[in-house]
C-alpha cells in the first residue's frame, strides 16, 4: 500500500474484513444482520462501491439515505420514516426494531482513481471562496458546505487537502446521522451507528474507520 495511505489513514482494512468485524461489533451487541435492518448513508457517485453491494446482500432489508458525500440530510424525522419502515419488514420485531445506521463517505487518494466529484467540487469552492452562500436549488451542497465553513477558519479552509476534507466529512456525516439515530431511538427502535471513510487506491478499495461505533 502507499505512504499517502499510511501518512494519512494508518490501520486500513479491507472491505471484508470492515465488514467481519462490524458484524462481529453488532453480534457482542446482541444485534444480528438477519433480524435488523441497515440505513446506508453512502454518496451518491459510489454506483460501483462492492462494500455497499456487500452490506446490501448482508441484511434482508436496506434503507437509503444516500446523500452528497455521505452526510445525511434528514434529521430526526429521517430516524422516525425509518422506523415506520423497519416494522414494515417481515425479518424485523416491530415492538423494538433493531437499526444498524452506516455513514461511508469516499475519496481516492491517486490520481488515477475515481474519487468523490462532491468533495473535490467543495474543495475548490473552499479554497476560494470567502463567504459560505445560500443557494436554494442546491441545498445539500449548500449545507454540507456550511457545516465544513463553521469547522474551518479562513486558512484552514485555503490549505485543506482532499484527505483532510475526507476525515471532516467523516465526521460531519456522523454528527448529521446522530439526528437519525435519536429520531430512531425516540420511536422505541434499538439503533448502531457504523461508520468508515471508504480509500480508493490503485490496489483497491481500503476502509479507515477509527471510530468506534456507538449504540443507543
Ligand atoms: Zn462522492
């Protein structure tokens, strides 16, 4: 693997073992694939992403809240419609549903690699720019740029790198799908929230997930 992988996302995985050991996290949880339903907050460019395919073929039923860069944009509402469908599944006790909410943003770290359009948009407008903008026919751009501006000062803003804004986005997208997570949580369901910044290298897709996750 390359030193920018290391310099920038030490103790990557692949994404069968990501996979294994969530599954494993959940299963000492007491939270099992076949009887809870996945949330996947993934980006909208990840068409090709084996790992979500892997996630989609793993739990019975899938629930998409794909969003630019992975940052969810529904709040608490976005936990209750989630929990009104998850008693809809056959797999699924409707007196406490069990919820396994993912937050996987991307990026490619060569450049020979498709990465996030969303993200390097972003990080050409952050770098230039000196107001964060409200435009209303791009509310998700407009929000996650706004919540990347409140992290960054001015100089931050014009040094960030690709990777730097990855991990921020990371973050952010956490942060937004704790909203879910206590939307899902008020209507009686039991929620995990998982979540990996998926690498694409020349080698392969690698994930670097250095949070743990939390439960509700
Ligand atoms: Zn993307």
């Amino acid at each position: 693997m390359s030193n920018k992988l290391d310099a920038f996302f030490p103790g990557t995985v692949s994404d069968d073992t990501f996979l294994s050991q969530t599954l494993c996290r959940l299963a000492t949880q007491g939270i099992d694939a076949s009887t809870s339903v996945a949330c996947i907050a993934a980006c909208h460019d990840m068409v090709r992403q084996p790992l979500l395919q892997r996630i989609r073929e793993t739990w019975p039923t899938t629930f998409d809240y794909t969003a630019l860069a992975a940052v969810p944009t529904v709040g608490e509402t976005g936990g209750e419609i989630l929990v009104h469908a998850a008693r809809q599944s056959p797999d699924v006790s409707a007196e406490r549903p069990q919820i396994v909410v993912f937050v996987l943003p991307h990026v490619a770290i060569d450049a020979d690699c498709s990465g996030c359009f969303t993200l390097a948009r972003l990080l050409d407008e952050l770098r230039v720019a000196d107001e964060w903008g409200l435009e209303l026919g791009d509310l998700e751009l407009v929000r996650l740029r706004k919540r990347v501006w409140l992290q960054c000062d001015r100089r931050q803003r014009r040094c960030l790198t690709i990777e730097e804004l990855a991990k921020l986005t990371l973050q952010i997208g956490c942060s937004a799908a704790w909203r879910i997570v206590d939307g899902a949580r008020q209507e009686g369901a039991r929620v995990e929230l998982v979540s990996g910044l998926i690498i694409e290298t020349r080698q392969g897709a690698r994930v670097w997930a250095p949070q743990a996750s939390a439960s509700t």
